[in-house]
C-alpha cells in the first residue's frame, strides 16, 4: 500500500473551496497526526465542494507505515464531522450504510448514462411506429443521435457524449435482431422500467484553434474532427445567443463585462467574509487562552518574572505572552466579548451560505457569456483573415 485516500464532501453553497481546502489540510494533519505527508486536492466540478485527501502510508521519519485499523471508516466520518461542527457546517445526522458503488448508492437520484439516455431515444422512436428499421434510425438521427456502422454492428452516440456505444450492449429488447423483431411485428417492445430525466444541453465550448494544433504536430485526422466541433460548437453558440437575445456583438460585450463585474464583486464579498471569519477564530482562540492563563502570568509577575517559576509554567505564560502580542498586532485595546464574537461569527457565516449560491450562479453565467464572445471574435478574426488572404490573391494576379 504507497497511500491512502479519502473523499471529503460538504452541503452545496455552505462554504467556499479555499474554506474546504484549510479544512481538508486541518483534517490531514489531524488524521495523521502530523506523521506523514499528505496531498489535499479540493474539485469544484460538481454541484458540491469536496476534497481527495491523500496520504503517504510512510512516515515521515520513514520508519513506520500507516496501517488501516477495524473501525477507521467510523473514525474518518467522526473526525470529519467534528471539524465541520466546530466551524458551524452541517453534516450528515443519519449516514446511510453501504457497500455499493455511488451510482448504485444513489438510485433513482443518479444520473442517467449514455446508455439509459439512448434506450430512452430508442423507445420514443419506436412510439412513433417506424415502417422500418432505415425510418427508425432517421428517427434517432432527427432526435440528435449519431448512427454509425462497423461491419454488422450499428453504435449509436448522443450529443454531449464522448463515445459511441454498440447497440447490441444496450441491453435486452434493444439489440438489433430485438429492435427488427418488434419492426416485423413479431415481438412487442417493452421499455425499461426506470425511467431517466433528459440530459443537460450541452455547453458552448471554445472552438479550436486548428491552425495552431496543425503546428503542433496534428495530423489530417485531427483537422477533420477539429472542423465538425468547431462546426457544432458554432451551433451551439448561436442558440445561446439567439436565446438569450444576444446577437448583437455590443450587447454581448456589455453583458459579458457586467457578468464578469457582478462574479468579481461576489468574490470579493466572500474572501472578506472569510477573513473576517478566520479573525475571529483567532481572537476568540487568543482571548480564551489569555482568560485562562491570566492569574498564572500576574503571579509570575508578582515573583519578580523569575526563571524558576517560568520553567514551571512556562507553556501558560507563553500562550498568555501569544494572546497579548496577538492582541497588539490586531490593534485589539479592548477584548470583545465571546459571545458576540460568536453571534458575527454566525451572522458572517449565514451571509457566505447565501452569497456563495449566488456565487456558483453567476460564475456559471460568466463563463458560458466569455465563452461565447470568445467563439464569435474567432469567427469574425477568420472572416478578417479570409478577406485579407483574398485581397493579397487578387493582388498577385
């Protein structure tokens, strides 16, 4: 075993990734003691913040190894859970015990794969009564669906997928002796049981740059798929802003530049909250500390600041001498009361849960907007280009 790993998941719009990153390391550090080297990885990718916390099974004096113990789900859950309680996040009450995998986990809440999505195309063709299986695959085609064929075998792609998949792996009632059957009349197709919620659209990518991929070494094969995405891409792009009543460039600009503005500015809003969070945090750590360990550095200076009596509490004073030098640096002069530090650190914290949904939203918006005035100041450079390789033609001649 080289290293362990754990996933670390929290409440979507409950806190911001640089906050799950310090309390991924805080979990790491405290996990493993200190005693080997980890790595904390915080995605953005989903609609929840999560960390991949990774440790080296090796010490870091290399002369130990980390063995997984009986129970160390139940400890990995309960440390998390304190750290995530201590820093006012939500957790899991009641977690569901399981050996299965995600998707399975999940169940009906999972989302649809390539696969259920072309058994759900195959089964709205067929309730369209084909006279055959040529209309049939003009059928899938029309609902966006890529036929193609490799000797005997038909593999099908939707929009949005990366790979095709065979139509003879789609499952009992729609392979291609299943399919023609049903089309001869000789057996009646039943759809599958679950039934799967449409795919998202999917999003306006950057086109490609081919001329410059062909530089770096692209074949032909390249250009060509390079061509059809970009070709697709453009596709999407005027839907988006067709539906968004965008198809004038000065428009488009004005909204990108406001989008961009708008998701600035909640940033900001954010990373103000959370410093002010994580001032908090460290005052009200210092004040406790200073609170405790008074009586003992007024008797230490009572003895005249003897040596003696400092090596006896020499850990007390110096977390008092930390908490007044804090103090000082704070520009502190008079010590706020926990609890109201508490209350602002509630009332921060509640305004970042709010903000950071907004925040998701607009950065979403953002890049779709960026995305799509990139993808038509390509366009109009290439038509620039065009005219200008045209005028230099018509010059030679």
């Amino acid at each position: 075993m080289i290293a362990y790993h754990v996933r670390q998941s929290f409440r979507p719009g409950e806190i911001t990734p640089e906050e799950a990153n310090r309390l991924g390391i805080e979990f790491a550090r405290r996990f493993t003691k200190g005693n080997h080297a980890f790595v904390v990885c915080t995605h953005i990718d989903k609609s929840h913040i999560h960390n991949h916390i990774i440790w080296s099974s090796v010490s870091l004096e290399y002369d130990r190894k980390f063995r997984n113990f009986w129970g160390s789900t139940k400890a990995v859950r309960r440390l998390s859970d304190t750290i995530c309680i201590e820093n006012g996040l939500s957790i899991v009450e009641n977690p569901k015990p399981h050996g299965k995998s995600y998707n399975k986990w999940l169940g009906d809440q999972a989302k649809p794969s390539h696969r259920e999505l072309l058994r759900v195309a195959i089964d709205n063709a067929l309730s369209q009564s084909p006279a055959d299986f040529e209309e049939l695959l003009k059928l899938l085609q029309e609902y966006g669906c890529e036929v193609s064929k490799r000797g005997k075998s038909y593999r099908l792609k939707l929009s949005g997928w990366e790979k095709a998949a065979r139509m003879d792996s789609l499952g009992e009632g729609y392979g291609l002796e299943d399919l023609r059957a049903v089309l001869l009349g000789k057996k009646a197709h039943t759809p599958r049981k679950k039934t799967v919620t449409q795919a998202e659209p999917p999003k306006v990518n950057l086109l490609v740059d081919i001329q410059a991929k062909l530089q770096a070494g692209k074949g032909a094969g390249y250009a060509r798929w390079a061509k059809v995405f970009n070709l697709k891409q453009m596709a999407q792009t005027m839907n988006y802003l067709s539906e968004n009543n965008l198809l004038e460039y000065a428009v488009l600009e004005e909204k990108a530049a406001a989008a961009t503005a708008h998701h600035n500015d909640l940033s900001a809003q954010i990373k103000a909250a959370e410093k002010r969070m994580a001032e908090i945090a460290v005052l009200r750590t210092h004040i406790v500390n200073y609170a405790k360990t008074r009586e003992v550095y007024v008797a230490y200076r009572k003895a005249g600041y003897s040596k003696k009596f400092r090596e006896e509490h020499e850990e007390e004073i110096l977390l008092h001498q930390a908490a007044k030098n804090a103090f000082d640096e704070m520009g502190v002069k008079k010590l706020p009361k926990v609890k109201e530090l508490q209350t602002e650190y509630a009332k921060l914290l509640e305004e970042k849960k709010k903000t950071y949904s907004e925040y998701r939203r607009s950065r979403e918006e953002m890049r779709e907007l960026l995305t799509a005035k990139a993808n038509v100041e390509r366009v109009l450079k290439m038509e620039v280009e065009q005219d200008a390789e045209k005028e230099k033609d018509h010059g030679q001649r």
